[in-house]
C-alpha cells in the first residue's frame, strides 16, 4: 500500500515510471470496477472499454499533476474516467451514418506522409472502437485536433491522446510493409 508522501510524489511527476507502475497497480481494479459499473449503466461493450481505459490511463498520468492533496486524486481520476467514457459513447452516436471510405485508396495529408494510402489506414482503424475509428478519421484526412473534437463532442485531450496512439500503431504498420 502506497503512502500519501509515495502518491503525492508520483502525482507530480509523470516521468515517475516506477510510482505510477505501483500507483495504477493498486488502483486497477478500482479503475475497473468504476469503468465496469459505467459500462453496465450505459451498455458499453467490453471492447470499448477497453479503449477508454486506456485512453484514460494516458490522461490520468499526464494531467494528475493539477491534483494539490494525494487525497483528492480518485474523485479527480473517476472525473476522467466518466469524460473519456462519454466522449466515447458521444462519438458512437453522432457518427452512427458516418463511415471511413475504405473503397478510396486516394492519399490524405497524414497518411501520405507516412507513406501509406488511405485504404491501409481505413485497414488498421477497422477493428478500432468508433471513437478511435473518428480520430483516425480526422487525422487521415487532415483535419485539425479541434475540427475533430467539434465534430465528434470530445475533448481536445482525448482527440491528442489517441492520436498519438494512432500515429506510433501506424509506424509500426509502415514499417512492415
């Protein structure tokens, strides 16, 4: 069990690599058990979850450093996590009619400059959740990070935070072909 000097230091500092490993360690399931209860209540699938967990945990060790008392840290962290699950179920329902062209093999901005069409990106966001599958969407063709949190009612954190994820999954894709 950590102690409030141990969480506080690690809060600070999220570079701490070690502090944050013990400090989600110990609150995994709690994370989970508040995404599972959330999930429940609004029939989010496992798989989305999924995602937003993950997109939460990035946000959670890169904003944490607001919090002032380690005390205050979980109501902080359920705050996240309620906002990347919704920002999550809004993207779902505004973009229900929407789809990526994967019939266009044309390049876009981002996607041309990692040498890939439009079609290979349309391939890797197909198994993706809708909001990533959006975020793909607005990167592949060059839209900015605002016009794609407008577009899809989430928040500028979010849309930066899987597009970093989108960026480094598609350099891997790049890379091996």
């Amino acid at each position: 069990m950590l102690t409030d000097r141990d969480i506080a230091a690690t809060l600070r500092d999220p570079t701490d690599r070690t502090g944050w490993e013990s400090l989600l360690r110990q609150e995994n399931p709690r994370i989970t058990r508040f995404l599972a209860l959330l999930g429940h209540v609004y029939r989010v699938a496992d798989d989305d979850l999924a995602d937003v967990k993950q997109t939460a945990l990035i946000r959670i060790v890169l904003e944490s450093r607001r919090i002032e008392h380690p005390r205050a840290y979980w109501p902080y962290w359920e705050r996240i996590l309620r906002t990347c699950l919704f920002d999550s179920i809004r993207v779902q329902s505004r973009s229900q009619h929407e789809s990526l062209d994967a019939a266009s093999a044309e390049k876009a901005p981002e996607s041309a400059a990692m040498g890939l069409s439009l079609r290979e990106v349309a391939r890797y966001l197909e198994g993706r959740s809708r909001l990533m599958q959006e975020v793909g969407r607005g990167l592949a063709l060059g839209e900015s990070a605002g016009e794609t949190a407008g577009r899809t009612g989430t928040t500028l954190a979010t849309v930066y935070v899987l597009r970093g994820r989108i960026r480094s999954d598609l350099k891997v894709l790049q890379t091996s072909v």
